[in-house]
C-alpha cells in the first residue's frame, strides 16, 4: 500500500484546511492509500534555523531530522493550502525550506482554496516545489461557493473530485525518490 503525506499548511486559528485535507484523505482512502497527516498547526517548525544548506543534508536540529525522517518515509505528498493575499502561507515555504535531499521526485499534488481556487497559491508552490526537484503531478484548485463554502462544508464539484482521483492514481504510478 503506497503511504500519502498528506500537509494542511494553513495554521490561522479560524483555519478550514484540516476539512478541505478530510476530503482529500476520503478520496484517498478509497483508492488505497494509507494517509498519514503533516498538519504544519501541530508540527510547529520554527523558522528555518539549521546553521547548514539544506542542499548538503546536514541536519543538527531534532525537529528537522523528525520532518525529514516524516517526508522520507512516504511515497507522495499532497499540500493542501489556502490562498492568502495571492500567494501561499509562509508555514509552507517555511517546511519546504528545511529540506531538499527529500522532495527530489517525491510526487506532489497540490491542493488550493480560496475565492479565485488559490491558483495563485499552487502555481506558485509548483514553482517553489520544482526547484527542489519534487515531482508536481496536478493541481486542484477549490473554489469558496462552488466547492467549499467559507466555514469549510465541502461540496466539491464533479470536475475536482474526478481531478483529485486522476491526481493520486498519477501519484500511485511515479516511483518516489527515498533518499538513504
């Protein structure tokens, strides 16, 4: 059974990413994956505080090595992010940032919500997500009142539901870079 990182990036306290993420996971589920959730809220990385590159893998901090080991350990990552101010969190970047050795060819699906379905926010991650060589197979954009509503109740359109599933089969066929 192939093992999804699944990220809820978002950590504002009024925050809807964990219900846009239990969405994400259900489909999932359902096409056999094993979801082992990345809520950055709970993680609580500092800001980037290793003395090293990330580049070399010269991890000293605890919490890096235990974000690398969480990274490593599975066989593809979806983010699920909002769209704040046409960009994405800066938890995000911030969780990107730590490491580098972890994402080559790690396939990446990315998730966006927002009033314009945070395309901004996931064209962007794509970009971030390609120089640290991950393998970004889709983006799905959720749109507020089409397919969440503001306070989170998902009524995910045809369209992104079929989207998603496309997303994760495409995941479940990239072989993953496990760094040793």
């Amino acid at each position: 059974m192939k093992k999804l990182g699944l990220i809820v990036s978002s950590t504002r306290p009024s925050r809807i990413g964990p219900k846009a993420a239990e969405w994400v996971k259900s489909v999932a589920a359902n096409q056999g994956w094993e979801v082992e959730l990345f809520d950055l809220a709970e993680i609580g990385l500092p800001f980037l505080d290793e003395a090293d590159v990330p580049m070399r893998g010269n991890y000293t901090q605890p919490h890096t090595k235990e974000w690398a080991a969480k990274v490593a350990g599975v066989d593809a990552v979806a983010v699920v992010t909002p769209q704040y101010n046409k960009s994405f969190p800066a938890t995000i970047k911030n969780a990107i940032d730590f490491l580098f050795a972890e994402w080559n060819d790690k396939p990446v699906a990315l998730v966006g919500y927002g009033w314009t379905g945070g395309t901004d926010a996931t064209q962007g991650l794509a970009g971030v997500f390609g120089h640290v060589k991950a393998n970004v197979v889709d983006q799905i954009n959720l749109v507020f009142n089409t397919d969440l509503d503001p306070a989170g109740e998902m009524t995910v359109s045809e369209e992104n539901d079929d989207a998603l599933r496309i997303a994760l089969t495409a995941m479940a066929d990239v072989p993953a870079n496990q760094p040793a």
